[in-house]
C-alpha cells in the first residue's frame, strides 16, 4: 500500500480511501495519540498495528505539526514535515514508532522511516493545513484554513465527559486525573498513575 496517490487528501480521508479500495484495513491515530507516540509515553493506544494496512497519524511537535504514517506489515515508517524532513527528526520518527510497534507487541527487526517529495511551508503558521493536505499551494491555505475552521465548529461535540487522553468516556476503572495547566480530565490508568497528591501536568504541558 502506497500513500503516493493520497498525497493530495486529508489524513481523516486516507483510511477511508484506502478502505473503499479494498487495499486492507487503514486507520487514524488522533494527534494526541500519536504526539505521545512520539514522545515514547504511549499510555493506552487502542489500536492494534497488525490488524491495519496504513495507520496515519499527526504529530504535535512545540506547535509544529508533521505526518506520520506507519504500514505494520511492511515495517516501515512514512514522515512527511512540512519544513523539511532532517535527519534528526527522521531519526526521533524511526525511534518512536519501532519503540510503538514493540510495545504493542510487533517485530521491528529491520524496520525502516522514509519520506516523500512535497510541497514546503513557506511561512510561519501552515504546518497544521500543509499536515492535513500537503499537494496544497500557498494560494489555497487560507482557503483550507477556513474550511478546516468552519468543519471543526460545526462537527465538534461536547468533550467535557470525556478522557482527553483516549477519548472514552468510562473504563472498568472510574479514577481521573485532572491537570493542573489545561484543566483536562484523564482517566488515571490512562496517564501511568501519577501520584493524586501532587500537582500533575498533563504530557502536551509538559
């Protein structure tokens, strides 16, 4: 399975494309997810690699944001950065998602990162748009920018009852965890336990 021929869409669209090809099974990692990929604090990623094809993913990186589309079965990594991909970055990418993989219980011997030609950010604030769509020109970002905008406010729900780490609402555990920053409830089991009598923050405050 190949991403080339998606570049163009969205990464909310890429598993549902690839599905209706009947290419396998493709799956989303939300970004809070896959930042904590990322991050090596994987917590309770529900998602099994080696039941997917593609699993796509964005990266939250100090308010930059970067693909990231894993293909378990072919034990590669696909990072696309909008600036760039460094050897650094590429680097951290492979690290991680081989670090995900073995902990949900994958063979990562021999397991390879890559990227693809695209289109580069030529300012300061389209990294998110260029993550979403990168076959994008700079005319049409902040055409992008405000649809992005208008979809995320007419297809929000109301997220106060649920974990911001999962995204459940209940689990055979009730304990939660508020942190002490942004103010965002985490199921406990969720976040590895952290002590309740001292101040927690939350992994995208820290």
């Amino acid at each position: 399975m190949k991403l080339a021929p998606f570049i163009g869409t969205s990464p909310r669209t890429i598993p549902r494309k690839i599905n209706q090809r009947n290419d396998g099974q493709a799956a989303v990692i939300d970004s809070y997810a896959m930042t904590a990929i990322w991050k090596h604090t994987f917590g309770r990623i529900r998602v099994d690699p080696m039941a997917h094809t593609v699993i796509v993913g964005i990266v939250n990186e100090n308010h930059h944001w970067m693909l990231v589309v894993m293909y378990p079965h072919e034990k590669k990594t696909l990072f696309l950065d909008p600036l760039g991909e460094g050897k650094g970055k590429t680097k951290v990418c492979l690290q991680s998602t081989r670090a995900f993989m073995r902990m949900k219980g994958c063979k990562v011997s021999r397991w390879t990162c890559s990227t693809l030609p695209h289109n580069r950010q030529q300012d300061s604030t389209s990294c998110g748009v260029l993550a979403l769509k990168f076959e994008t020109s700079q005319k049409a970002v902040h055409e992008l920018r405000l649809d992005i905008a208008t979809s995320l406010l007419r297809e929000s729900d109301d997220l106060s009852r649920l974990c911001f780490y999962c995204g459940m609402e209940e689990q055979d555990e009730e304990h939660w965890i508020c942190c002490d920053i942004c103010q965002q409830w985490y199921h406990h089991q969720c976040v590895q336990r952290p002590p309740v009598d001292q101040p927690y923050l939350c992994p995208g405050c820290t």
